[in-house]
C-alpha cells in the first residue's frame, strides 16, 4: 500500500468511491489521512459528477486519531481545527454531491465527516456517539454547526455529556442519517443513489446543494425571494427545457409509489 491509498479513490462511471483505508486504526483521522482525503475530495470533483465516502474494515471511522492529539500545542490545535474545517467545507459546499455508507463506528469526527456528506446511508451495525465530553477534548470538525442542525442541539450535548451511542434507526429519527439498510449493503445502496443523482442536471444539482443551505439560515422572506431567482435560473437552463419536454413528450420516466 501506498500512503496515497490510506484513503483509496475509485471511479464507477459517474461516482467516485473514496474509502477511508485505515482499518487497522479504525480508519482514524490522521493529519496524513485528512491531507489524502483533501486531494482525493478535489480529485473526484475534478472528474465525476457524485462521489461516495466508506470505509474499509469493520468501522466506518473512529474519528480523530487521538495518538496525534495528545501532542498539540494550543495554536496547533486551532490551525488541525481549521484545517478540518476547510476540507469538510470543501465536501459540503463543493461542486458535486457526496453520500456515505456507513457501518460500525461513526463516532467523534467519524460523524462529523458524514454530517459534510449530503446523504447518509447506515447499515443496520451502525452506532453513532461524540465521546469528546469523556475524552476531555471538545468537537472540533465542524460538529457542533452541523451536527447541531442535524439532530438539535438538546440531543447532540446528551450525546457529548454522557456518551450516549444512538443505534442507526435511532439515527435515522433524529436526522444523523436518511436511510438504514442490512448490514453489508451501505456501500452498494450509496452508490446506486450517487449514480441516480449524477443524471440530474448539473445546474439543479449544484443549486439544491448550495442553495437549500443558504436559505435554511435566512429570514423566511429572504429565502423565498432567493429561491424564485435560483428557480428562473434553473429552469431557463437548456437542460430543463429539454428535459421538461422529455416529460411532455412521455419519454421521460414516470414517478410512482415506493412500494411498487
Ligand atoms: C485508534 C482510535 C482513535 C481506534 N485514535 N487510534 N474517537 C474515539 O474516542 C473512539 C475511540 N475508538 C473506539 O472507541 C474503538 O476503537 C472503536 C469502537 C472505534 C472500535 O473498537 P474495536 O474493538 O473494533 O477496536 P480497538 O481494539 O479499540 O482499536 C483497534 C486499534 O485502533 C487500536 O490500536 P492498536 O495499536 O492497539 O491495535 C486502537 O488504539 C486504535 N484506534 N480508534 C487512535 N480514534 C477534530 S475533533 C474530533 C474529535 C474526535 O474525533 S474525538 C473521538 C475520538
């Protein structure tokens, strides 16, 4: 193995497949493996049009790789911060969409990571935690932002405060994941949903990504003379057009209920 392959890139068509490849440390963040991770998050915006983050072994990611930690000045500590900060940014507000399959261990900056990612598949092994509160360190990856929104602050600081781990249906009640799957079949189910996101328009898809957030943080009647301008832009686009015609045509595929 490489050093490059601690977080190993795949292309699948349309999706790209980064894989966290630390197992022997639980895929935990290592500055080397935050630093892949940055060039291989670059890289597949450069060439696909969704990418997918997993990990290999038997945990999603154990979160900050706490041999590193414990050897920081506080200055050094604000800059790791920030630096996270700048490549899960890059995840979440970048060019394409990003899912995760998640399994096992999704703790500390494991679930920060996923909380970056746009969509979040867990199998049924699961389990969700923040042991920063019994590690003595604080959150540091962009949780209390986004992981706050996701599930509320009241749930995420009884996560903090006690260590709570929260099962992956649990999970998917309180936000920290869209969809449970068995066990196994994370990977498989993220990429089917990256390769049907990939097909959308690009325009949609970069405004649903950076559109959806902006509005959530503004004053209702900002986000709704926001959204008619993201809209006209959108469906001028010669994509739409033809799209739409495609519906009107009966060459575009009807939607119908889940169960059939
Ligand atoms: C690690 C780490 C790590 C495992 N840093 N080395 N994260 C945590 O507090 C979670 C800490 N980890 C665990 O609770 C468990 O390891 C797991 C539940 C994830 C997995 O358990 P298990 O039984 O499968 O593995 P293990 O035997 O505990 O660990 C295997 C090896 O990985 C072992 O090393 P070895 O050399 O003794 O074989 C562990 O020391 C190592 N390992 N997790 C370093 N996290 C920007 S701020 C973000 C703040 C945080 O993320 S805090 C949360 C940190």
């Amino acid at each position: 193995m490489t050093d490059a392959d601690i977080v190993q890139y795949d292309l699948e068509g349309p999706v790209a497949i980064l894989t966290l490849n630390r197992p022997e440390k639980r895929n935990a963040v290592s500055d080397r493996l935050i630093s892949v991770l940055a060039e291989q998050v670059a890289r597949a915006q450069a060439e696909a049009k969704a990418a997918v983050i997993c990990g290999n072994g038997k945990h999603f990611c154990a979160g900050l790789d706490l041999a590193e930690h414990v050897k920081r000045t506080p200055i050094e500590g604000v800059h790791h911060s920030r630096l996270w900060h700048r490549v899960f940014d890059q995840i979440e507000g970048g060019t394409i969409p990003f899912f995760s399959a998640l399994h096992g261990a999704v703790v500390g900056g494991g679930l920060e990571l996923a909380a970056a990612t746009h969509i979040r598949v867990a199998d049924a092994t699961t389990f969700f935690a923040l042991p920063e509160g019994t590690r003595g360190i604080f959150v540091g990856g962009g949780a209390s932002v986004r992981v706050g929104r996701l599930a509320g602050v009241a749930r995420m600081t009884d996560m903090m405060l006690t260590g709570r781990t929260v099962s992956a249906e649990q999970g998917e009640a309180w936000n920290l994941c869209q969809y449970v799957v068995a066990e196994g079949e994370a990977r498989q189910f993220a990429i089917d949903l990256a390769t049907k996101a990939a097909q959308n328009a690009e325009m949609s898809n970069y405004a649903i990504l950076h559109a959806l957030p902006r509005i959530a943080d503004m004053a209702r009647g900002d986000g709704l003379f926001m959204e008619s301008f993201v809209a006209s832009m959108t469906q001028t686009s010669p994509e739409a057009e033809e799209r739409l015609n495609a519906f009107l045509n009966k060459t575009a595929a009807r939607l119908s209920h889940p169960s059939s």
